[in-house]
C-alpha cells in the first residue's frame, strides 16, 4: 500500500526538524486530509500562533492568525494597510476576513518529487521574520 503524499512530504518536514533540533518547537496534528505543524512565533511583543498545513496538493500553506476582533470602524484603515503590505511581499497576503480577523497566508511549492524541507522551512522563517519586522506594528497601528 502506497503512503499517502500529505504524509510522505509531513515525514520529510518531521525528519527535518528532528535534524535541526528543533522538532520540539512544534505540535503536530492530522485532521480528516490534513496534517498540522503548530508553533508560535514571536510578533513584535505579541507571540502568534503559526501553522504549516500538509495536504495532497502540490502546495505547502503557512498561515497565523495576527488579529481578530477587529472594529467595524477601523476596516478601511486595515484594509488599506493590508493592501500596502501585499505590495510589498508579493508571496505573502494578507486578510481580513468575515469574522473581523487578519490573517497572514503564504503557499510553496510542495510536490513529493520535489520537497525540500529545508528550502521550505529557511523560506518560512525569513518571511515570518519579514511579517514581524515590517508589517505587525504597522497593522497593530492602522487600529488606533
């Protein structure tokens, strides 16, 4: 019986981090076709949940939750900012979504035949460091 892919390119990623020494940093998860590698990250003086999703696609995701309960009243200034950030990483979007929370998404290539663990987590890590330097205060600011 073949493995299934979500769980071959999940294995590669495990395999990488125990390499790295830094498998502990995440939580693992499978839920119905998807497999979860939970972790914080630290966003300015905020520490934010980020989550690496394995699936059968070709695509590796990465999303953090930066905001929720955002005021109706601050969705032109937040919507504004998050369009001046896509701008400026164009890999990464940003945004606000119907329950009033911004969200931060980014999608590798992640095929079986290809997937390189750490092509991916080197890529990860300086587009999270990106996030936190360049566009976390600057949307934590749009919201006073």
């Amino acid at each position: 019986m073949a493995a299934n892919p979500r769980h071959k390119k999940a294995r590669m990623l495990r395999d990488f981090m125990i390499e790295t020494q830094t498998v502990n940093m995440f939580k693992e998860e499978e839920k119905d076709d998807t497999i979860f590698f939970r972790s914080i990250y630290p966003m300015g003086e905020d520490k934010k949940q980020v989550v690496i999703t394995i699936n059968d696609t070709v695509y590796l995701g990465v999303q953090s939750l930066l905001m929720n309960e955002i005021p109706e009243e601050r969705n032109a200034a937040i919507l504004d900012c998050l369009n001046e950030c896509n701008l400026e990483l164009p890999t990464v979007k940003y945004v606000l979504t119907k329950d009033q929370c911004v969200v931060v998404s980014m999608f590798f290539p992640a095929d079986e035949a290809h997937f390189n663990a750490g092509l991916i987590m080197g890529a990860i890590v300086q587009v999270m460091k990106n996030v936190s330097e360049k566009h976390y205060e600057k949307i934590k600011a749009a919201l006073a």
